[in-house]
C-alpha cells in the first residue's frame, strides 16, 4: 500500500569511525518542485553529484536543506599550513613600524602568528571513495528519520482529508434530495399563487408546465453532483498511486471547488445554498492541507 508523504520533515544521522564524525541534519518545507540545498565542508564538493544523487531517489518534492558536519580528532587528517610569503609581509611591516615610532615589540613571533590567514589548519585530502564509505551511513540514517517523519505527518494529512471527504459526500447527498423536492415545492408555490391572482379563473396548465420546467432547467445540478461524487472516487484512487500525489490533488480539488460553486450560483433554496456554502468550506480545508502532500 502507498504512503502518503508530507513535505515537511527532520531528520539527523552520525557515523564515526577511527576518530572521524559526519553528522548529517536534514530538513524540507513546501515548494512546488524538488529543491535540494547541500551545505557541507569544501572538501566534501567532489561528492556533491553522489550525495544529490541519493536523496533524488527518495525524495521527490519540497525544499530540502541538507547539512552536513566533519570532525576529526585522528592527527594524520589534519595538516598546518604557514603562509611564509604573509608572515614575511607582516614582518617587514612590524619592523617598519618599530623604526618609524620607536616602539619595541616584546615578541614579534607572537603578533605575526596571530594575525589572519598567516598560520592555517587544512584537511588531509583523501580518496573521494574512502570518504563516501565514512559518508554514507550517516547520511542514510538522516534520510530514514528524515522521511519516516514525512510519512507519519502524510498519512495523518490523509485522514483528516477522507474524512473532510465524508462530510462532503453527506453535503452532496443533501443537495440531491433537497434539489428532488424545490422543483415540486416551486410547481406548488407557483399555483397557489396563480390561483390567488387570478381568482376563480382557470389556471393555464401547460403555461404553468413551461415555467416549471425553465425553473428545473435552471435549477438542476443533477450534474454536479454526479462529478462532485466521481471527484470523491478519485480522491481515494489517487491516495492508492505510488509516487506523488500532491499536484494531482491539487488539481482535483480546483475541479471539485469549482462544481461547489456552481450549485451555490443556481440555488434559489436555501437548504440548498447553505448546503453549497459547507461544501466550498471543506474543500478549502482540503485544498490548505494538500499544499503539503508530496
């Protein structure tokens, strides 16, 4: 059975090994495309295709951040740098200084190393293979949190939605039946008004039966009601499809909000108009919830 997945969701993932951490957090909002934004150390850029790569595979629509942390405590991973050609800059500038003004520093050594860029620390560039394998299960934990949340928040949108989808298919059913009975009620209301009128007079029956069957004409919704029950069908097939669902939703929805509102502008019963009012409230409830299915 398919799951129905949200468009937001967290998840976070380590992996450590040989004194070497990658902590990968991971977390999407709505969008209406795949958005993946890879923000990790400059080494891991090689790796960016591969990383991109796996999360296309299982993540398909929302805008996705993904971070990515390296720590290491093993020594060989890590190299310090000395930029001689600053350093000899800064000295030359230093011993300038001193000359000009007369001031003596106590430690030349100190103020050179502390200032930017002079002395560097630099990662031990290793085999991208080597550093995918220490990667991966961290980033694959991040993803199963990750889209584990996503689901669990899916299939509650779900439910709240079939059941928003039963109260429209109880609103659906009282526009039938009431819309059974205006036409009658209009025939009725439509003699005894004559009736009144034109006193004694003999009412003109087939006159009577040409506004009664304008007045049907422009009041059905026969129509719209069958589509508003076939959409109901198809919001239920739809949550069965694999893959995502969230712009066929959508879609259906605008046709369902649009039948809606064609039985509020026919209407001349209230039962009716009210009825057509509950409909377009739920299916705007509807249609806010799938902004966020996948």
């Amino acid at each position: 059975m398919n799951m129905t997945r949200s468009m937001t969701g967290y998840g976070k993932g380590e992996f450590e090994q040989n004194g070497r951490r990658f902590t990968v957090e991971m977390k999407s909002v709505n969008h209406r495309y795949n958005d993946i934004t890879i923000k990790a150390p400059r080494f891991l850029n090689p790796l960016e295709d591969r990383i991109r790569k796996r999360l296309s595979q299982s993540i398909f629509r929302g805008k996705t951040d993904v971070y990515i942390n390296f720590e290491t405590t093993a020594q060989e991973d890590v190299k310090v740098v000395v930029n001689e050609a600053l350093a000899a800059a800064y000295v030359e500038k230093l011993q300038f200084l001193e000359a000009k003004f007369g001031l003596r520093s106590q430690d030349t050594l100190d103020l050179v190393a502390k200032f930017p860029d002079v002395i560097t620390q630099e990662k031990v560039e290793e085999e991208a293979d080597e550093t995918w394998q220490l990667l991966l299960p961290a980033l694959e934990e991040a993803l199963e949190a990750f889209l584990t949340m996503r689901t669990v928040e899916g299939e509650a949108l779900k439910e709240d939605i079939l059941q928003k989808a039963q109260i429209i298919e109880a609103l659906t059913k009282t526009v039938e039946e009431r819309s059974a009975l205006v036409v009658e009620e209009y025939r009725q209301k439509l003699n005894d008004r004559l009736k009144e009128l034109l006193d004694q007079t003999p009412v003109d029956e087939g006159r009577m039966a040409q506004e009664i069957t304008i007045f049907a004409d422009k009041a059905c919704v026969d129509e719209e009601t069958t589509r508003l029950k076939s959409h109901l069908c198809q919001l239920s097939d739809i949550f069965c499809q694999e893959g995502t669902i969230g712009r066929k939703l959508d879609f259906l929805v605008q046709e369902m909000n649009r039948e809606a509102n064609t039985i509020g502008s026919k209407s001349s019963d209230l039962v009716i108009t009210n009825a057509a009012i509950g409909l377009k409230t739920e299916i705007e409830k509807i249609r806010e919830q799938i902004q966020n299915i996948e």
